[in-house]
C-alpha cells in the first residue's frame, strides 16, 4: 500500500440511530479521492447498551447488528447488512478495513450465578483480602436471542478472573473471582500501573482458560470470513496479557488470506513500556504513539513557548518507526473523555503536517477533523459543557499531499526552537516537497535543495502564502511560513 494513511471513522459521541454505516457508504468515493487508504471501524459488535453503545461495552461478539438483544438490533451505527455494504463499498474504492477488537471483557451478562470473590484494593490490584465472599454475580452469557447461531458456547464464571459488582451482599469495587479452574491471581505480562493492570472493567475476561482462548480465535476466523475485513485494531492490550496476543495474532495471520495490517492500543506515555509490549510480542502488531500524542497536546497549549525540536524526543516513532502508527486525537483525548488530551485547533494542521508528511509511522486522521462534531455532556464538575470540534482548515489537502508530494530521502531542518522544517527529495516518478511550519511568529528557512532542483518555481500547495519561490542555480531558496501554521511547497511542474 503507497504511503497507508489512516482514519478512525468515529468518535466517542457519534450519533445514535445506525446512521455510520451509510454515511461511510456514501464518503467512500470521497475518501479514497483525498488519499485515505484504510479505516478503522468502531467496534461493530453488540454492546450491553444496544443501539446507543459505542461499543466498548461488548456484549455479544457475533451479533454484528442481526439479533434482537440490549433492546435493539441494529448497533449504535448500523445493522448487520449496512455495516457489509460499506464494507463493500470501501472495498471497491480500495480503501482498507480494521476492525475494533473488544475482548478484555464482557458486559450485560444474561443471567446471575453463584460465585466466590475476594476483595481487591483498587489502588494495588496485588492487595488482594484473603476472606472469600459467597455472593452472587452477573457472570453468565447465553445470548438468548441469538440460539446458538455462529456459536454455542456459553460464558459462565470459570471464564472470567474478575467483576466490579456482586449481589447478596450488594457491593461495588473490584473482587478476583475465587476460580480452581484458572488459578489464583491476575494474569502476568499486563502493565504493572496499579499493581496489575489486568482488571479494567465489567467482567474481565481470564486468558488462562483455554476454551475462552479458543472461542476468540474461532470468532476471529468468523469475522473475517463474515466482512472480509483487511485487519484489526486491538482494544486496551495493556490489561489483556502479551502472551495471549502473540499467539492470537500468530493465528489469524496465518489463517488470513493476505496479510493483515493489526495496530493496537497501549496507551502509556512511557516508551520503554510501548517498546516492552511490542518485544512481547515479537513485533507482531504496531501501537499508537500515545507519547507523540501527548507532546500535540503541551505544544498546542504552550504556543510558541514549546520547542520544536523536540517535538520528537522520546516518542514511539523515533524510537521504533516500523510499529508506530501516529495520531493528532483519538475518541479517548477527545474533550470530555477519560484521557482527554486535545490539540488546540491552531496547532492540529502543523501536527497534521508532521505525521502525514514526514516518511515515519503510519498516520491516523481522526474523523471529526476531518468532517468537524459537536455534542454535550457532563464534566468532572458535574456541569453541563457544549463541545464543538471545528473541520480543521486544509486537513483534507494534507491527506491528499501526502499522497501526491510525501516522497524520496527525508532531511530535517529542526534548528530554531519555533521554526522547524523537512524536505523529501521525491524519487525518479514521483515529486517530493518541502514543509515548514511555526509555532511563532511569521518563519522562514534557507535550504540548499541539490542542482537537480536549480531554477525550480515553488507554490505553497495549501494555499497559506501566495508568493512564488525560484531555486537558484544551487537549488537554493528561502521557503517561509505565516506564524502559528504550515506551507507544503511543491515545485510547479508537480501540481
């Protein structure tokens, strides 16, 4: 795939009322036009919410929008047949697929069992009290109304190691599940915050159970017979053991019939952890550079007292480019969620420019961005904020640069704390450019481009200055900038 180019095609609060699947019928002439060459879905399968789940409750993996369950049959986005069709129709316009893995844990069980938990200390997951409780819980899935079509295996206690509530006595928190099948304890080769990081939500899923193991991969082999999806996106691997997900993506790569583009989700801002994980896993899957993402979020906040040159110090891409996929937000940093990070609308076209030009990682677009959003919800205040997340200015104009200009050897200018800049020197059949962007005031960069450039005219391709720049005979010029932004310049011949 020339220069992949990703968009999460949702966020946290897209609509209700299984309006994504056309929508993203509909764009996908448009999308492909621009340069996006794959997307990731938000999770496709039923929550415990219904219609109005984002998806991140899971309830019923093979339930993608067809059985009546949670009080609807469609999905928050769409139902079954919609959810093909734009499968299809993005196919067609040879745009790749990822799917949303949600397998950490389960949510909206059927029925309740009898269960034996201990107490665990939320802020050291390892403090685990030594009286057992005898209760009851919501740990047992039958998806009634599903009958056992796709699958009849039936989730009960023995394959969870852990819930946040229980009845009789009525309690919430968090409790190991007391389980001689599995073993005592959490699982190892999670991250360590917290003690263990195994337990995130609901009921959490224990990979020590082979039958739980084995039901995942079959449903993985269905899937993608069922959409003929081209990869995966995985869910909060950082609770879900390492070694499970070896073995795991080992298996549907093998059975797959191209090779799968899979990218998961770690979200640390310690690249050590990132680059810990991804050992784990013999380099099996790429991560989001959560830390890049991070050093948006400060950059955009300081202005242009952030140094540029470091805009890239300690993040996943420079450390190990070949398994970073790159992000400006995602549906977690978005204002109002649980790791809310937001890069200032200012400073997302100079991110933008970074990821989708510069020839490390592959970038993430993120969808309201691109085609804008606005909601409501509650702060951590209790009150009531509107949030409007504007189309950022030209994004679709960097996506398509990044097709047409991102090209040949990379040489970087980082040599002014606000005003940095990088070239591609193109190839023989394709053009390279030059990028300069500013944190500050108004910038400017002399760069001596090589002979082969001498007496070229330049044009700013996002339209942001107007002037013409001509090379010298050197292939020498000064390639400015307008403060606070970004110019692509691009030889004339290439536009």
């Amino acid at each position: 795939m020339k220069n992949p180019t990703l968009l999460q095609c949702f966020h946290w609060y897209y609509p209700d009322g299984g309006r994504l699947w056309p929508e993203l019928a509909e764009r996908a002439d448009d999308l492909n036009h621009i340069g996006i060459n794959m997307v990731w879905l938000p999770p496709a399968c039923k929550g415990a919410s219904g219609g109005e789940s984002v998806g991140y409750d899971s309830y019923d993996l093979f339930d993608l929008g067809e059985f009546d369950q949670k009080g609807s049959v469609a999905t928050k986005y769409g139902d079954k047949q919609q959810l093909l069709a734009a499968i299809e129709a993005l196919h067609r316009n040879k745009i790749a697929v990822l799917l949303d893995v949600v397998v950490n844990h389960k949510m909206g069980a059927d029925e309740k069992e009898s269960i034996r938990v201990q107490r665990v200390n939320p802020d050291d997951r390892t403090q685990v009290a030594e009286q057992i409780v005898e209760c009851e819980g919501w740990t047992r899935y039958t998806f009634p109304a599903r009958a056992g079509r796709y699958s009849q295996f039936i989730w009960d206690f023995k394959c969870f190691s852990g819930v946040d509530r229980i009845e009789n006595p009525d309690e919430t928190g968090i409790f190991r599940i007391v389980n001689d099948y599995t073993g005592d304890g959490w699982n190892d080769q999670v991250d360590d915050e917290l003690g263990n990081f195994d337990y995130l939500m609901g009921e959490n899923i224990d990979f020590r159970n082979r039958a739980v193991t084995e039901e995942i991969k079959y449903w993985a082999r269905w899937v993608m017979e069922q959409t003929r999806c081209d990869g995966f996106r995985l869910d909060a691997v950082k609770h879900i053991p390492a070694w499970f997900y070896k073995a795991w993506i080992e298996h549907v790569q093998a059975v797959a019939p191209e090779p799968l583009f899979i990218v998961a989700e770690y979200w640390s801002h310690e690249v050590d952890k990132l680059q810990t994980y991804i050992d784990q896993v013999d380099g099996k899957t790429l991560l989001f550079d959560a830390p890049l993402q991070m050093k948006f979020h400060e950059a955009s906040r300081l202005g242009s007292r952030y140094d540029l040159r470091q805009i890239f110090t300690d993040t996943l891409v420079e450390a190990d480019p070949l398994h970073a996929v790159t992000l400006v937000a995602n549906h977690d940093t978005q204002p109002l969620q649980a790791l809310e990070a937001p890069v200032e609308t200012w400073f997302k076209p100079l991110a933008y420019a970074l990821i989708l030009l510069r020839e490390n990682g592959v970038p993430s677009v993120f969808y309201p961005d691109l085609f804008g959003a606005q909601y409501e919800d509650v702060d951590s205040d209790g009150e009531t904020c509107r949030i409007e997340m504007p189309v950022i200015e030209r994004l679709d104009a960097l996506i398509l640069a990044r097709q047409r200009f991102a090209h040949g050897v990379q040489t970087l200018y980082f040599d002014h704390p606000n005003c940095i800049a990088f070239s591609r020197s193109g190839t023989a059949q394709e053009p390279g450019c030059v990028v300069v962007l500013s944190n500050g005031d108004a910038g400017e960069k002399k760069l001596t481009l090589g002979e082969g450039y001498g007496g070229k005219g330049w044009r700013d391709f996002l339209g942001n200055r107007e002037e013409r720049i001509v090379t010298d005979a050197d292939g020498t010029a000064t390639f400015l900038c307008n403060g606070g932004s970004v110019s692509v310049w691009v030889m004339e011949e290439a536009l």
